[in-house]
C-alpha cells in the first residue's frame, strides 16, 4: 500500500486500554508532572466519592520508596461479585475497561469528580505496575496488573476472616509514558491533600513520605470550609476585619451550596471555588451567580440600614478587595468548559447559587448585625477610593503620557506591529541590557533593563507598588494596565520574558517580578506569557575558539569536556553582562537555540504558599525551603 492510498486497511482499531497508551495526552492533559499526578488524584478522587456518599472517614496516601504510590481507603470496598454482562469480577471491570464505574447512574454517587469512569483503567494503562486489594464480605481480594494493564493474575482471596471494609491500591507510572519524570512530588500532594480535607468536614487524610527520611503528616478539619478561609487568612499574612466568618449552605434543584467568607485589611483576592472537589479555577457559572448576588445583597442592606449616602453604590469590584472566599458546590451531572477543562458551565447553575447566595447571606447579616456593618464598611472603603480615582482620572492620563515619554529612552522598543509574536525582555542590569539591545532581533524583541531589585509586592500597598520606577516601567511597557484595571487584551506583547543572572541576585529578582505579576498581571501569568530565559553558565572553546560550546548546567559541562577532552578552556560567566551581543544572541534570544521555562500555576493554593515562604518577612522557612530546593553547581560547592 502507498503512502496516498486510504482505504479500509488505513483504518485502526485499538483494543482495550491500548487508547490510553497511544494517546495519554487525551485522558490526562499530559505525560509531564502535572499529568503524572493526575494520576493518583485519579486513584484518590475515587476515595473521595465514597466519603462524599458517607461510607469513608480515612484515606491514606504512602509515596513509597520504588517510586511507587498506594492509597488506601476504608470505604465499602470496590464490588468483588461477578458482573452479569460481562461476566468478571466488577473490580476488573473497572480497572480494565474505559467508561466503566459507579458514577454513571446517579445511584453509587449523587455527585462525583475525577474522569467520570475512565480514571482507574487509565491509571493502569499507564502503569508499570498496578495491584488492588479490597477487603470485603469477611476476606481480603487481590488482583495484579503489569505492563499497562496486562492481567497477572485474577482475583484471588488472599485473607480471611477480616474486620471492616476499604479499598487499596498501589500503582507505579511508567517510564515509557512519562518520560520527563515519574518521580511524585510531596508539596504537590500535601497541597491538594490539604485541600480535600477542608472541603470534607470530617475526613482524615494521612500523608506519608516513605522516600529518604519517613516524613508523614495528618490532614483533618473539624470547620470544614470555614477552618479553609481562616487557613488562607494566615497564608495570605494579612488580617481580618471581622472575627466570625459569613458561612451560609442551602440545596435547590439537586445542587448543594456551601460557602464561607473572612474579609481582611489586603489589598487582594483570594476567591477558591469547586465543583465536586475538583477546582475550577477559571470560574464559571457558579461564579458569576455568587458575585452577582453579593453586590446585590450587600447593597440592600446597606440601603437598607442607612449605611450608604444617596450617591454611594457598591459595583462588584468593590467587594473584590480584601475578599477570601471559599465557594463549594456539589452538582450532579456537571459541565467543564476552558483551556484546562476547570471552567464550569452549567447555565442552571448561575440563578441556583444567586438564590441560595442571596437567601443565605441575607439571613446571615441579619443574625450577626456587627459584623455586617463590619463588613459593608470594608467594601465602602473601596468604594470611596474608587469614586476618588474616577474623578483623578484625567490626571492619571496626563501622569501615564509623561511615564510613556520617559520610557521612550529606557526602552528599546521592536519595530514590528505584530502583537502575538513580539517579545518583550526584562534585563537585569544596564550592561546586559545594552548587549541585549544590540544583539536581539529588533523586529519582534523589545528589551527593557531594569536597575537594582524591584520592590517586593508581596505585602506592599498599592501606593507604594506605583510609586516604584522600576514596576512602572514595566506596567507601561506591558501595557495591559494592572490590578483591577488589567486587561490581556491591550497587552502589547505575546511573551514577557525574565531575563536575570544565572546566581542568588538573579534568582532574588526572578522572585521578585513573578511576586508581581502574582498579584498584579495574574491573568498573563494564567494565559501562558510569562517565560523565565535560561542564560548558561559556560562556555566551553577548542582550537583557540573554532569550536565553542555552551554548558546550561554542570552536567552538561561534563558531557561537553567528554567529548572535547581535558584540552577545551571553560569560562564561567558571573552574569549576563560578560556575554557580547552575539553571544547573548545565540545562546539566550535565538528562537532556535534558546531554552525557556514557561511559568504556569498548577495549584492555586500551593502558589500562595510558596510565596508566603519565599516573600514574608519570616527568615526560618525562607531558609529551610531554598536548602531543600537549590541547585548547587560545582563552584558553590
């Protein structure tokens, strides 16, 4: 057959969880970390549905030292009997064909999260290995899987006369699909682990690390969601304005909603929604129905109580400042929509969660009169200021054409019109940027140097961020505006690159901007435009310089010395301002030799943590974190 021909012959059939294998990308997102652990959140959620029908109060979770993971429920057990179609064991089932599970028909689970029935067989398919063990009718069942979900062999009973009920699995990813790493990371399972415990009152998760030194930790709250907003109070630093914590939950139409609000004298917002455990950090319809109603409610009883002049009105933005929010609901059938499928988009949803909203925080202001008027005072604030900026807002225009002019010698501008392409570099030092400015590709690379370190954002107000020259600077050359007021759309490039030296000031001003963007530009960091630019650390010449090479890394340096031999000269650059502008070209700006990192948020949560640690004024965890997660090269050593 030729390459042109198509006919019946050209059409394949994949058979069993050889899909999965073949397109992992599909069911996962992924074959990189993200997708590794999606993994066993898959194998977790499953636990989690079993608490949410009231059958689980404990779920451990054990990252052992082959790489492998186990996670063990005391659920009802996964069935053991056979099943009547398809005549094995309801566990193989479910573990070996895809669209195969109890979260189809509404009467296992009212409400579930994870794949929807695809999860575990798509765990195996993946893995090296996968066994299961479950502890049901009085005897302890196993079943083993190797290979990407070959059968090793059938359920068999491998104890007697057990006492209680639950479900275990142990799983290793394999190699050959996640080729990057399939090594678990603990912070990323602590986090969400946290999670799952504040959004199931009652439910105790123990997490250990059986890798090195046994590090183990135990998740429960008593508070449910309401213990979540004070956990992100004290992660946040910030302090809040009222001592009680608005908490409200109502069901309507099969669709329950739970939720929790702390305002707190910050400048930002901290808004975490879900949909049956599962995140939905790009919003969605139940979000706009809580806000919605909201503005509404705290409105009327602003009016109401004559707690408002004739003129003041509350907009949404007003109640943005200083919000920390919990949102959680549980929706039988839901719909996901957005790039990472974490955008809900059931429109029944948005008028379900206005009205429990609007019943439930009005009934609420009504009993706790204090804080209400603690609050509607917060959010009165921000109105204020925002009507004083209105009317300054001309004279902001005249300030921000007096900011472009002076940018106009500061910043090496490109000559294309093309906003998807340009790139705009933010340099440290005037001496990298001069040979960043020669060097580059005027028709699509902008390069901005900045001077010094940049003002830590990550407790600073407002005034004091603006005031900043090096922050407006950037806010000009973005041209997106910030805050509130930011807008993707006006952004004038498709990438903002950090480019800083490869040692502690430069990885201190890298913390820095992205501490920035954090908390100002968000959504350039959500929309995939933030890179870090990745200079290397030598340079690597033979035969007086006909052949030169550059080294990212210290084992790259090895490998280049192997195969030039011991004769090469190795220079180690201290910082970008050693490198000429053909250099810098060719090894940090050249689309085609260059190597980024691309600055993604995996875990909401998890960001403020580390920014907590890496930007408070607290020394100690600061300390501990960059021991455990420095890289060392040979010369610090």
């Amino acid at each position: 057959m030729t390459a042109k021909q198509y006919n019946a012959e050209s059409i394949q059939v994949l058979e069993g969880l050889e899909a999965v294998r073949k397109r992992p990308g599909m069911y996962i997102g992924s074959t990189g970390s993200r997708g590794l652990h999606h993994l066993a959140f898959e194998i977790i959620d499953n636990a989690i549905d079993e608490a949410g029908a009231g059958f689980c109060d404990q779920i451990a979770v054990t990252i052992n030292i082959d790489g492998s993971i186990t996670i063990v429920d005391n659920g009802r057990g996964i069935p053991v009997d056979i099943h009547s179609v398809k005549k094995i064991a309801a566990v193989r089932l479910a573990f070996e064909t895809l669209h195969a599970g109890g979260k189809f028909g509404g009467e296992t689970y009212k409400t579930s999260g994870g794949l929807h029935g695809v999860g575990a067989s798509v765990v195996n398919a993946l893995s090296v290995y996968l066994t299961v063990d479950i502890k049901r009718n009085g005897k302890l069942y196993r079943v083993e899987y190797v290979n990407g979900g070959q059968l090793k062999s059938d359920l068999h009973v491998i104890g007697k006369k057990m006492t209680g009920t639950g479900t275990s699995v142990v799983f290793k990813p394999d190699p050959l699909i996640f080729k990057e790493t399939t090594v678990f990371k603990y912070d990323s399972l602590r986090s969400r682990l946290m999670e799952l415990s504040f959004l199931n009152n009652g439910l105790t998760i123990l997490l250990t690390d059986l890798r090195g030194e046994t590090k183990t930790e135990t998740f429960t709250s008593k508070n449910g969601i309401i213990g979540f907003v004070d956990h992100l109070i004290k992660l946040s630093n910030v302090s809040p304005v009222h001592k009680k914590p608005i908490y409200f939950q109502g069901e309507k139409e099969d669709v329950v909603v739970e939720c929790a609000i702390q305002y707190n004298d910050g400048d930002d917002e901290s808004l975490h929604s879900y949909v049956n455990n599962i995140p939905t950090d790009e919003g969605g319809t139940h979000e706009s129905g809580f806000r919605t109603a909201l503005t509404k409610v705290f409105n009327n009883y602003g009016r109401k109580n004559n707690l408002f002049k004739k003129d003041e009105n509350l907009i949404g933005d007003d109640l943005k400042d200083g919000l920390t929010c919990v949102l959680s609901l549980k929706v039988k059938d839901p719909q996901f929509e957005g790039q990472t499928k974490t955008k809900l988009s059931n429109m029944e949803v948005e008028g379900i969660v206005q009205s429990l909203t609007n019943e439930g925080i009005s009934q609420f202001f009504e009993q706790n009169t204090s804080v209400a008027k603690d609050v509607i005072h917060r959010t009165l604030t921000t109105c204020l200021i925002r009507l004083a900026a209105k009317k300054a807002k001309e004279l902001k225009k005249k300030a921000r054409d007096a900011e472009v002019k002076a940018l106009s010698g500061k910043l090496a501008a490109c000559s294309g019109k093309d906003k998807t392409r340009n790139e705009l570099f933010l340099v440290e030092g005037d001496s990298a940027g001069g040979s960043a400015k020669m060097g580059r590709d005027r028709r699509f690379q902008a390069i901005l140097p900045l001077r010094g370190k940049v003002i830590n954002t990550y407790r600073a107000k407002i005034d004091k961020v603006l005031g900043n020259e090096e922050i407006r600077s950037i806010i000009t050359a973005v041209g997106s505006g910030v805050g509130k007021e930011f807008d993707l759309e006006k952004g004038n490039y498709a990438r903002v690159c950090i480019m800083t030296d490869a040692d502690i000031d430069g990885a201190h001003i890298r913390c820095l901007l992205l501490t920035f963007f954090y908390r100002y530009m968000k959504p350039l960091i959500l929309s995939g435009r933030v890179y870090i630019a990745q200079s290397p650390l030598y340079k690597v010449e033979k035969e007086r310089g006909k052949i030169i090479r550059y080294a990212f890394n210290d084992p790259e340096l090895k490998k280049e010395l192997k195969e030039l031999g011991k004769t090469a000269k190795i220079s180690r650059y201290k910082g970008l301002g050693e490198m000429n502008p053909e250099q810098l070209w060719e090894t940090t700006l050249n689309p085609a030799n260059r190597r980024m990192i691309q600055v993604t948020i995996d875990d909401t949560l998890e960001a403020e943590r580390k920014l907590s640690i890496l930007m408070s004024e607290q020394v100690e965890p600061r300390r501990d974190f960059l021991m455990e997660n420095i890289v060392f090269t040979d010369d610090d050593m």
